[in-house]
C-alpha cells in the first residue's frame, strides 16, 4: 500500500476549531483545491456544456466544493472520496457531454469559464503541497 500525497504542512489542523457560544463566528475555512490540470478543464468544460449557460457559474461552483470536500476526506481518511473521487475537478466532473467538434465554441467559451472559476478562487486555494496560496499572476507582464 503506497502512503497518500502530503495534504497540509506538518501539524496543520485539518478541521477548523469550534466556536466557543457566543463568540463571534470563525473566519471561513481556506479552500483546498489539487493543482488544476488541462485535463481538470476539458472534463469540467464538458460537464458545463451539457446544462444551458446561465447554469454554468452555479455547476462550477458545485464542482469546486465536492472537489475541496473530497481533497478535505482524502487528507483526513489517507483515501480517496467515495464520491467525489480525489480532490481533482476530473474526478468529480460527472454526467459529461459527448466531446465537441473542434473549435466549437460553446466548449471554448465553457474552458474559459472553468478557468475563470479556477482564477477567482484562487486566493482561497492553497497552492502546490500547501506550500503557499496558488497566484495566476499577471500574464500579460510576463510576456
């Protein structure tokens, strides 16, 4: 049996403390997210164009929970999700479209969309290993 990938810096909580009663309530938790693969987008992009447009922000933001609850269980457990799968957005991209044509544009526009999610929460997303909050940067400097 292979031991499971490092989930948080050693001697991190994996669950936030309670709340005393009748204290304020806790800042919220940080999200977790696996690293964001091409293959992460095409599966969820797919999952997308199978429900109209106007959904698209409501399925994505589906998605990124089940994925961080799965990534919360697979620390926590040493396994993966019975669910959910692993913490990747691939394993909980179901129920997926049949593939487009190529260039079709709805699936471009649903790509965009999924990175348009990844990027908005990336602050909340912790980064490669835990090391550090995942940065997009600015792309447009780089070049």
């Amino acid at each position: 049996m292979t031991r499971p990938e490092p989930c948080a810096r050693a001697g991190a909580p994996t669950r936030p403390p309670r709340a005393a009663a009748g204290a304020a309530p806790l800042a919220p938790r940080r999200a977790r997210l696996r690293p964001v693969t091409p293959g992460d987008i095409l599966a969820a992009a797919r999952v997308l164009i199978a429900v109209e447009d106007r959904l698209w922000p409501v399925k994505m933001a589906q998605m990124l929970m089940r994925a961080d609850a799965a990534e919360r269980y697979r620390c926590r457990m040493g396994r993966a999700h019975p669910r959910f799968g692993n913490g990747t957005l691939m394993a909980v991209a179901q129920l997926q479209a049949p593939a487009p044509e190529a260039g079709d544009r709805r699936f471009l526009a649903a790509m965009g969309a999924v990175i348009k999610a990844v990027l908005a929460g990336s602050e909340r997303f912790e980064g490669h290993g835990g090391e550090r909050p995942a940065d997009a940067g600015d792309v447009e400097q780089r070049f």
